[in-house]
C-alpha cells in the first residue's frame, strides 16, 4: 500500500496550492481568534458585541466554519480585539509576520 505524504492538509482537498494556502492562512487566523476569546472566557453575546457580528455569527466561528469566513473578514474580527499582522521581510529575505497586539 502507497503513502501518501503532505507538508499541508490541505493539499488534500484544495484544487491547487494557492487554495491550500489560503485555507492554512484562513485556519491559523481563525484558530488564533478563537483562543484569544476562550481565554477571555466571554460569553458568545459579549464576542458579538465587542465584534460587531450576530450571536449565530459567533458560533460559526467558534464551530470552526472556515468556508464562511474570508481571510479580509477574520483579520477584520482581530483587529476589533485590537490584533494586528505586520508581515515583513527579513534580511535574509524570509517572510515572517509579527502578530502585535495593542497594550
């Protein structure tokens, strides 16, 4: 029997690798908002509050209903917790991204 082996589960699933990466990018955003509210310990009526969505918005989120959410709107939903990305390029010309939030 063949093994397959893949860097990214999404090659799995996604039509071509920039699909792929854009539901990597999708998921860490998502799964970084959804731990920054379960350990702030809100309530999904606060969260929609503080981020200007519906209760049922809310709980797709922290389902993890990645097909609903863009990249724009989820960096969008960080920002409301005052999170920001600062992607950039290092002297050895490697990407990285700083994620800061405001104090």
């Amino acid at each position: 029997m063949q093994q397959l082996d893949y860097d990214n589960i999404f090659d799995v699933v996604a039509d071509n690798p920039a699909e792929a990466a854009d539901l990597q990018f999708r998921t860490d955003l998502m799964l970084t908002l959804r731990k920054l509210l379960v350990e702030r310990n809100w309530r999904q009526a606060e969260i929609a509050e503080t981020l200007g969505v519906s209760q049922p918005r809310v709980s797709e989120l922290m389902r993890g209903k990645i097909d609903l959410f863009s990249a724009d709107k989820l960096i969008g939903l960080l920002a409301r917790l005052d999170v920001r990305l600062r992607p950039s390029v290092d002297a050895s010309g490697r990407v990285i991204c700083e994620v800061v939030q405001a104090a």
